[in-house]
C-alpha cells in the first residue's frame, strides 16, 4: 500500500520535517516487499485465496511450513554465551555468567529465538530489539514490517545507518498523557490534537495504519475493523521511535539521538541514546539469511518456496477440480429430438432410466478429464524445492523411493548441512551483537545488588547477592558464543585425536588426565559432580598405587628368605574377551553385510 501523504495543514518543525522526509524514504523502500511477504504468511498458514479463473479450491499444498520448519530444526538451538574477562579474572567470569544465565531464562531467549529465526527463513531479516526497563533489560523480537531502516545501511553493520526507525506502536492515548516520561509540551498538544479538527483526521490516518498491521490477520479469518483489542472509546494514537544522527554544533559531531512522536507532527520526548539508555548505539541487532550488498532487504529461503507453492497449489486445485466435474457425472444430450425433455434423476440400485431410441445417439457423458499427470508434475516442483533450500526429503523425515545405501544417505544430508552452514555463521554473529549490547547496557545501567538463586547439591535453591563490584570489570568482557552442535563436534573431535596421542604415549600421566577431563565435559555436568568423579578416581588410583607397593615389598621380602622359590604367575582366564571379541566380529560381519 502506498505511503500516506502528510496533511499539508500540519505545520511541521524543520527537525519533524526530516524525520518525516527520512521515514518516508525508509518505508518506500521496504514496501517493495509486502506483497511478496503476505503470499509467504497465507501460504506458511495454509491459507489460499480462490479466483474464478485459476484457483478454483481453496486448497494448498504445505510446503511453505514443512520447508520453513525443516530448515529451522538445521539452524541449531540457541548457542550458549560464556563470558570471558579479559584480565583472566574467573571469579568476575562466574558472576557475569550468572547474571547473563538469569536474564536468559527470564527474558524466554529461546522462545525470542525462535521467533527471531523464523522471521529470517520466512521475510529474509529479523530483528531484536533491546532496551532497560525499570532496573533491568528488556528483549524482544519485533515484526519485519515495524523496522524500517536507511536504504544506504551496510547490510552487515546496523550501526552504520543513518537512521532507524520502530514504527506502528499504537497505545491508547490516556496511557500516554499520564506518562511522565514524555515532555508537557507534547502531551498538551496531543490532547489539543485529540479534541480538533485535526485529530479526526489523525486518527482516520492511525485507523488506516492499523488495519495494514492486521492485514494478515484478517487474511486468517480474524476481524479488526472495530479495534475489538483495545476497549471501546479509546483513541489510538500511533507512536514512533525514530532513531537518528544530529549535528552537535557545540561538540561538533554527529551524536544519535531517539525522538518519540505521535502522528507524525507532535514530538514528545528527544534526548540523546546517553541521555535515554545510557549507551551510544541503535537498540537492535538484525541478521539476515541471504544478504548482498546491493538491497538490505534481501530474499529468504521462503521466496525460492513461494512461486513453486502457488504453482503447486493451482496444479492441485485444478485436479481437485476436474476430479469434482467427473463425478458429478453430466451428460451431453440430443436437444433436436421431438417430445424428449431429460430429468435429473436420484442414484439407486436397479434403478432403470429411460431415454428414447440408442441412448449412445441420444445421449452421452462429458469429457472431463482427470489430469493424473498433475502429480508427476508436483513432485518435479517439490524435488526443485529441496534442491534450492537445502531442505531435502531426508531431513524432512521423509524416505526416497529409489533404494540407496546408508553411506549414501549420510552424504546427502551431508552435503545439505554443508549449505545451511553460511546460515548458521551469520546466526552466531547476531548472538555475538546481542550479548554484547547486553553487557554494554548492564555495564553501564545495572547500580547496587540483585539478588539470584543456584540449586544446591541438594537440590535446594540458594539465594546469592550481587553486586555490582563483584562483576564489574576495568578491561571488559568477550562473549564466546558457540552452538551446541558446534560444542559437541568440537569434544568428539577432541577426544579422537587425544586417544589417537594416548596410543603413542600411553603411559603419560597429564596426558591420561587431560583426556578423560575432555571426556567427563561431554557429559555435560555440574562443577561439584565433576569434582566427585575426579576425587573418586584419585582414590581409586591411590588405593592401586598402595596395592602395587605392597604386592612389590612382599616379593622383596620372599626372595630375601633363602631357599625361597618365586612362585610362578598365574595364568588368566581370557575366556569371557574371548567371546566378547567373537560377539563383536560377528556384529561387524552383519553389519558389512
């Protein structure tokens, strides 16, 4: 839909003329992609809009969601974030690790997360926005079209934009004259606003607004056309947060700055990002799936699905639809034939139907045909849809009709991993920026104490104080964000190579317990249980040190007796790994075969 024009009435403060000048710009520039986005939401929801000409049924066929839900279970979970401080303070490392593990789980990140990466398979970016709320940060992931952003922002950098904006948050208008936060000036021209002329046409402007936010909704059967969100009688003011750079005459620099307006013409609160949250970057972190230099809004793997899709569908719908013809069984009859008027007739057995003369001269069955071809068709598109995503029919769960071997299988999904790998870099990096910013933001934010819980070995939940001495560093922190596939790779790879070192020294002690430390890591247990299992085999180790010098004073001191013969070694009983080792030839005989 088109950009709606200002009200030539309005009159606009030069610095609301250009952030009026700089969101137009933004939108036209995003707007290009709406009707693309819109055909992938409906398809990804299973829902079709039927026309007389093509789509006759309102069918469809799922591969928007199986494709989108396929390649979002190869993206891997949310990667974990350990904190390294950078003048080797562990004891700092463990408090930040803490605070970060609170915030991980109160702020759900693993459901942000999800919403995140499926914003990016389905619109080819996503966005989180951060922000500090009350004594605390605040992280959401934000709807594509409520982002818009300078068309001239590099693509991998959000902080070389000039400007960004978080439009369409619509509040009713007596939460915002009673929030102090923003300036009397404003609120006393926003209530002016809301009883004048103006604001009648304003809030028809802000209607028109929000019935394109829930354009898709409406797509999937809901009605909003009379604000059912919000309670009868509020007026609905649509905010923006306009993030911008300014000139600073005095500093002589550009600084950015937020300015919150209503309606395009009544700002209500400016101040610099210093002034706002303390720090001095934009509040998001984007990533996207398929960037290039030339279009910050790039394509996602749902656009390779979108047109097959609709082809696939009016394929079907078609064959739906002749199938549908040919069973209602219609009949061509001879209307030059004298007294002859044909009735519809009820189905039944034996029933006998008359018709004059040679029925085959008289009357006859319309062709339909049943276009079995379709499927042939369908599953050709289908199979160019997993080759172009990545997303074959072995991830999906789904078995190939050709016979192929296990080696074979393990090459194709390994050749699609191999794909979705550029994916899942620009993935970890969005994680990088958003820890990042976290710690800038509790850095400079986070004053006093809070107050955390750690389970006990008990199982009991302890309470912790901390305070802001007790993490604060001088030189800083680096976030190591790595997947949980990553990790587990990474030891297995590990441990490989240390048996394969332990075979050349096999008597080397460090070596022995660096190797079974890396082993005790894959289990994935606590501090205190890894303590036990070490402390445990160091007294198994010790109680066969003390057997062993035991065993060698005792020798000692029988040969030392004259006349004393050594008694001579006993011989082992290796018949049980004799038949362990049978057992395991057999197995790998089955196996080759």
């Amino acid at each position: 839909m088109p950009y709606a024009t200002l009200d030539t009435t309005t009159d606009l403060t030069p610095l609301m003329t250009k952030l009026y000048n700089e969101k137009k710009t933004a939108r036209e520039f995003q707007e290009r992609k709406h009707n693309n986005w819109e055909e992938i939401y409906e398809l990804y929801r299973n829902k079709v809009r039927t026309n007389r000409l093509t789509q006759r049924q309102a069918v469809n066929i799922p591969l928007m969601k199986e494709t989108i839900k396929t390649l979002l279970s190869k993206i891997d979970d949310a990667p974990t974030v350990d904190w390294k401080e950078l003048g080797g303070d562990q004891q700092k490392e463990i408090f930040l690790q803490e605070l970060w593990n609170s915030d991980y789980e109160r702020l759900n990140f693993e459901g942000v997360d999800i919403l995140d990466k499926k914003t990016v398979l389905k619109y080819g970016r996503g966005f989180k926005k951060l922000n500090w709320v009350g004594d605390s940060v605040d992280v959401r992931a934000l709807d594509v079209y409520d982002i818009v952003v300078d068309p001239m922002v590099d693509p991998l950098d959000i902080e070389t934009a000039r400007y960004a904006i978080h439009q369409n948050i619509f509040r009713p208008l007596r939460d915002i004259l009673a929030d102090d936060r923003y300036t009397r000036k404003g609120r006393d021209e926003l209530k002016e606003w809301s009883f004048g002329e103006k604001g009648i046409v304003q809030s028809s402007r802000n209607r028109e607004e929000w019935e394109k936010k829930m354009e898709r909704l409406r797509a999937m059967g809901v009605d909003s056309s009379e604000f059912q969100h919000f309670a009868g009688g509020d007026v609905i003011v649509n905010l923006k947060e306009h993030y911008t750079r300014i000139w600073n005459r005095k500093k002589k620099a550009f600084e950015k700055r937020v300015i919150i307006y209503a309606n395009d013409s009544t700002a209500l609160l400016n101040m610099t990002m210093k002034e706002a949250i303390g720090v001095d970057f934009y509040p998001f972190v984007t990533w996207g799936e398929d960037v290039e230099t030339e279009d910050f809004w790039s394509d996602g793997p749902a656009d390779l699905v979108r047109v097959p899709n609709k082809v696939v569908n009016v394929w079907f719908s078609q064959l739906v639809e002749n199938r549908t013809l040919k069973n209602f069984q219609m009949h061509w009859y001879d209307a030059t034939k004298q007294g002859y008027s044909p009735q519809t007739y009820e189905p039944g057995a034996g029933r006998m139907l008359p018709a004059p003369g040679n029925p085959r001269d008289t009357i006859s069955p319309v062709d339909v045909s049943g276009l079995d071809d379709t499927l042939t068709s369908i599953d050709f598109l289908i199979r160019l849809i997993e080759r172009g995503t990545a997303a074959t029919a072995i991830d999906k769960g789904v078995g190939e009709k050709k016979q192929i071997t296990l080696g074979e299988v393990k090459l194709l999904v390994g050749k699609a991993m191999e794909r979705t790998q550029a994916m899942s870099k620009f993935y970890r990096r969005s994680w990088y920026e958003l820890a990042t910013k976290w710690y800038n933001l509790m850095n400079t934010n986070l004053k006093g104490k809070r107050t955390l819980f750690k389970m006990s070995r008990n199982g009991l939940l302890v309470p912790k104080v901390i305070y802001h001495s007790d993490w604060k560093s001088k030189r800083g922190y680096k976030p190591m964000v790595r997947s949980s596939s990553e990790q587990e790779e990474e030891n297995l790879q590990g441990i490989q190579k240390f048996m394969m070192v332990k075979g050349q020294f096999p008597n080397n002690i460090a070596l022995n317990k660096i190797a079974q430390k890396r082993m005790l890591e894959i289990l994935d247990l606590t501090p205190e249980e890894i303590r036990e299992v070490e402390e445990e085999n160091k007294n198994m180790a010790e109680q066969a040190e003390e057997a062993q010098l035991m065993q060698q004073a005792q020798q000692q001191q029988a040969q030392q007796q004259p006349g004393a013969v050594p008694a001579p070694p006993q011989p082992q009983d290796n018949s049980a790994l004799a038949g362990q080792v049978q057992n395991k030839m057999s197995e790998l005989e089955n196996l080759n075969q």
